[in-house]
C-alpha cells in the first residue's frame, strides 16, 4: 500500500473499532459521536477532533470544544477542563498517546549491537515472557502477537513486543533494562519488529507521549512518523 491507502486503512479500522464512519476524520470542524461503549475518546489526525463520548457528557462537551481548534482542544488549559468532568464519574485521563506509523520499510543500515542473543517469538509463545518482570510497555498480557526480545546468557534485557488490539493495526512497544541502554539495542528490536510486522501483511505502529524523548528519537530513527494522537478515559482506581 502507498502512504494514502495505509492512512485509509489505519483510519478505517480506527473507526471501525470505536463504531463510526472514517470520513469523520476529513471533516473541518470537531465532530461528535454518542456511544454506548466508550465514556470518552479524543482521536484527532490534526484536521480536526473526534470526540466518541458517552450521553451523559455529549452535550457538555460540544458546549465546551465546537469552536475550539483540534490541538488547542488538547493543551495544558482544556485537557484539565476535560480532568475535572471525568472526576465527577470516578473517571480521568489515561494519559497523552501519540502515534506513530510505521512510514520507512526500505532498508536501511540499522546497527545490531553484538553480544547480544536475539530471538523471535510468535502469538503461541509469548505466555513465555509473561515471567519477566520490568516489560509492562512492550506486553500488554491480553493481545500480544510477536515479540522480539534481547538476551545475555538466558537473561531477557530488552524486548520489542505487539499487540494486535486494533485487529490490522499492531502496536509496537519497547522496554530496555536500565543497565543495557544507551547501546543501540532499542532500536534495532523496533526496526525489526516493525519490519518483520509488515513483512506479514499488518501495519506496525508505536505509542509513546510528548515527555518521553528518549521513546519519541527511537520512533523517528526506526522510520516512524508521528501520525494521530488519542486522550481517553479509564475509571481513577485503574493505573
């Protein structure tokens, strides 16, 4: 696929997932969707921002975010007007979430850090990893897929793992034991998870939030491009 039909695709199986059309994501002005599944999502692709909302803030958040421009509805001074309504439903903010597509498949010299013993492992192997504690943002213990990990003498110390949570559209994510960074490992797992990903027909992304810079320079170096961004909402006893 080129870049239009990969965005296409990414913004269809988004829609899909939440319960709506992908041409809202066109649309010039902040669109609003009632739902009886999700309490509160912001999906925005920088035109503008989709609100998936429960019924009991629809109304409330169309007064407050009609006229208010996609990133500005997502600044410092809104997304604390947004806190504050999820507080009085025992909801918050699960945080900033800031995605990136996979846009680089052409090969390109990664190095491969030496000393290291790389291995893959497939949907049916990763209850393997489960016991290995300091992964939390590379597994997500539900819709984890592939998984590539990083050893010294049978000890894991870095692994790239993705989950299929988006059907088509794997999210990619990357943990690093403290004594190992800093030595190129990160990115080369990324880049070749996301390779092996689309080898496989799927479309690799990564997460990461604006204060993560170490995260956000391996994105960019691996051939991703920062691409959507989501806020949603979890009830306060979650973390």
């Amino acid at each position: 696929m080129n870049k239009t039909e990969t965005m296409n695709t990414v913004k269809e199986i988004l829609a899909k997932k939440g319960g709506y059309n992908k041409e809202v994501f066109d649309e010039d002005k902040n669109i609003f969707i009632k739902s009886s599944k999700t309490f509160f999502n912001i999906v925005s692709f920088g035109k503008n921002a989709v609100f998936i909302l429960d019924k009991s803030i629809y109304n409330w958040a169309i007064k407050q975010f009609v006229n208010i421009e996609a990133k500005r509805v997502m600044d410092g001074e809104n997304l604390h007007i947004i806190e504050s309504k999820l507080r009085e439903y025992n909801k918050k903010l699960a945080g900033e979430h800031l995605r990136y597509l996979f846009a680089n498949n052409e090969e390109t010299n990664v190095f491969k850090p030496t000393g290291f013993k790389y291995k893959l492992f497939k949907k049916e192997d990763m209850k393997n990893l489960y016991e290995n504690k300091g992964f939390e943002n590379a597994l997500n213990y539900k819709n984890d897929v592939i998984a590539l990990g990083a050893f010294i003498e049978n000890k894991l110390v870095a692994l790239a793992g993705a989950d299929d949570y988006y059907d088509d559209l794997w999210q990619i994510g990357i943990d690093t034991l403290p004594s190992y960074r800093k030595q190129g490992v990160a990115t080369y797992l990324v880049r070749s998870l996301a390779k092996e990903i689309h080898s496989l027909g799927k479309i690799p992304y990564y997460t990461t939030w604006s204060a993560n810079i170490p995260s956000m320079k391996i994105a960019l170096k691996t051939g991703f491009t920062p691409t959507w961004i989501e806020y949603f909402a979890v009830d306060t006893d979650k973390r």
